[in-house]
C-alpha cells in the first residue's frame, strides 16, 4: 500500500545513537561526552539574529519567492565570486533551499533509479534518506587508507554513473580533496558525461592554510555545487542553504522541486542569510573567533588520539570538525562481523564517550569511529581522552 522506498528510509543512525545518549544519560543521570555529532556549539552570531528580527519587525512574514528572493540570491552571486572564485552566475542559476539537506536530496530525486557513485566512508544521510527516497543505484568507491582516491577504481565503476557525490571538505574524515584531485576528477566524469554533485558544507572550516577548492570553478557545465549556512555561520536550525548550477534548466526543475516540497524559505530568514553573506566585518570575526577554536580542539584531539598506542591515524584533518581513527588494534578476531561493527563505539558508551561507528558511513572503514569536535570544549576533549585509555585497556 506505502510506497516503497518510502519505507525503505530510516533515521540517520548520528541521529539515532544522539537521541540514544540523551535517554542513557537521562536514565543514569552520568553526562556523555559528545563527540558524535556535527551540530555546532556556537550561537548564531548576534548581527544574523538582528537582521531576522529587522524582517520580522518590517512584516517579511508572506508567501516566499518561489526559487529564493533577489536580495539574497545577489549575495549568494557576490560570495561565489569573491570567496569561491566562480564567475558568470546569474539568478536563474541559484535556487535556495531548506538546508543543503533538502538541495542534496532535489539532486538525487533528479535523477531518480539511475546509477550514481560516491567516496567512501560517506555521510549516513546520503546512505539513509537520499538513496532510498530517490531509488538510487549508488555505488561506493572506497578512498585508500590516507583517504586518497583510487582512480582506476574510479574509471572502472563511473560506467553509466549519472552523477558522482563529491563531498569536500570531507564528513567523515576531515580531508580536503584538492585542486588537482577535483581536476582530475572531473576529467573522469566529462569523459562519461556524468554530472558531478558538489557538497560544500564545510567550505569555510579548513586549516593550516589549506584552501577549499570549489568543482564549479573548473570549465565543466555539469556540476550542481550545494550549500549551506549551518556549518559556517552556526546556523544548522535555520534550515537556509541553496544550490548553484550553470545549467538553468536543471535549476528550474530544482526550484519546482523545492516548491513542491516546502513552498520556498521563509523571507526573513533569507533576508537574514543576505546580512551573514554581506557583512563581511561581522562575517569575518565570527569565522575566526570559530576557527581559533576548532583549531585548539582540532590539535588536542588529534595529539590526544595519537597519544594512546594502537590508534591508527592519516595525517592531521585538513577541514570539517571530524577525525575518523582506526581502531582495527583493539577489534577481537573471535566475534562475528556485525558485534565487530560495534566493539569499540560500546565500549567506549560504557566509559560516557558518544561517538559514531565506522559502517554508518558505508561498508569500508568498519573499524574506524568519527569524532566530531565541534561542540566539545578542550576541558571535554581531554576528560573523553583519559576515558578512551582507560576503556581500551580493559
């Protein structure tokens, strides 16, 4: 009677083991720490909440422009071209969106039943919602131990492939595809005629110098690039993002999309978006006060993990807020496959560690846990540190 893959659709297991811990520790009364989950444990910044409050005291409170309000859209159009270096877009090559949840999942539904690829480990939700909600035969390319690509892999699989899930800086491993990676890249799928889905979320979270490299810059027309304000301006309960495209056909099959399943995003909310864009004083030292200390939390993880012997880890993270070790060391050989999946992610439960097993990120990397960072405090990260140490010890 249901449709069926509707019914295939389950919750994010991030959001399941969060909801999890919360009622563990309601439960016990004993508080977790929280590395597993992406939210952010910044307010919003104070300038982005007044330009809210200004629309909603200006009445903004009608029907939106379907597809996104001018005013926000010419924003979006400047960001892309002073921060992104990606020129000649034009309104009609911008849709915003609820979240650049909502402008993945258009992109997958566009395509709907047809093949398509993507690195792993890869982002649950891809796996969860988007793959089932659009029927898509998605196949998973396994990145190399230093989370390299395996471009022979790459040509091999990309036969057919309508499009490639390309997410950079990286959920779950904090690695930034470079320049020349994403050239080479979408070398691989013009020759296939395969659009490239570029999920851009943690643009602005990068490190120790390294730039975030945007697939829209190349001279390639089908890339559908998507973003959204949660990450960079603390923003993820607004539900504000937008996808770009050159290819204005596919846009408009987007915005109907978009219309259809939420009738477009409130205007005081996007006028509010326009303000985090445009304000670059504001903007600027709201991104810094977050990275100084994304930066701290980063290195002390890191060190931290690196520290305790039989953690495997690639170099440090080059963006997001997340560090995916290995913890193959300390995974007996004498359990069946699906207890290994989560040996280590109950033991560390059982210490008041939260983090995310490694198979919710495909079927690669089983044995690796994501540790998000972002709403840790260093106090947290090296109270959670000495519970890890002593629970792998056990």
């Amino acid at each position: 009677m249901f449709n069926k893959n509707m019914q295939k659709i389950s919750l994010s297991p991030i959001v399941s083991i969060s909801e999890a811990v919360n009622k563990r520790s309601q439960e016990t009364g004993k508080p977790f720490i929280l590395f597993q989950r992406g939210e952010i444990g910044f307010p919003t910044p104070q300038y982005i909440i007044d330009e809210m409050i200004k629309g909603l005291n200006q009445g903004l409170t009608k029907y939106p422009i379907s597809g996104g309000h001018p005013k926000l859209k010419n924003a979006i159009i400047q960001k892309l071209k002073i921060f992104n270096g990606i020129e000649n877009i034009k309104p009609e090559n911008i849709v915003v969106t609820h979240g650049g949840q909502e402008g993945l999942q258009l992109v997958f539904k566009l395509f709907e039943g047809k093949k398509a690829l993507g690195f792993a480990p890869v982002w649950s939700c891809v796996l969860e919602n988007f793959i089932p909600y659009a029927n898509t035969d998605f196949h998973q390319i396994p990145l190399e131990e230093d989370f390299s690509v395996n471009y022979e892999m790459l040509e091999k699989e990309i036969k057919g492939a309508a499009f490639l899930y390309l997410n950079t800086p990286h959920n779950p491993t904090g690695k930034i595809f470079s320049k020349e990676e994403i050239e080479k890249i979408a070398e691989i799928c013009k020759k296939n005629n395969t659009y490239i889905l570029s999920d851009e979320a943690y643009e602005h979270i990068t490190f120790d110098g390294k730039k975030h490299f945007s697939a829209m810059q190349l001279d390639y027309e089908n890339v559908i690039s998507v973003y959204t304000f949660s990450k960079t301006y603390a923003m993820t309960g607004w539900r504000l993002g937008y996808a770009v495209s050159r290819n204005a056909k596919l846009i408009n099959l987007l915005k109907l999309g978009d219309y259809t399943q939420t009738a477009g995003i409130p205007t005081y909310t996007q006028f509010a978006g326009a303000e985090a864009l445009t304000n670059s004083g504001k903007e600027n030292e709201a991104i810094e006060n977050f990275m100084k200390e994304y930066i701290v939390r980063r290195d002390t993880l890191y060190e931290g993990l690196k520290n305790i012997p039989g953690i495997k880890l690639p170099s440090k993270p080059e963006g997001a807020f997340y560090i995916f070790p290995d913890f193959s060391e300390f995974v007996p050989s004498n359990i069946n496959d699906q207890e290994r999946k989560t040996f280590i992610f109950n033991k560390l439960i059982d210490a008041g560690v939260a983090t995310v097993y490694g198979s919710c990120f495909g079927k690669f990397f089983e044995n690796n846990l994501r540790f998000s960072y972002s709403t840790t405090s260093v106090a947290q990260i090296e109270d959670g540190l000495n519970k890890i140490e002593s629970a792998l010890k056990m």
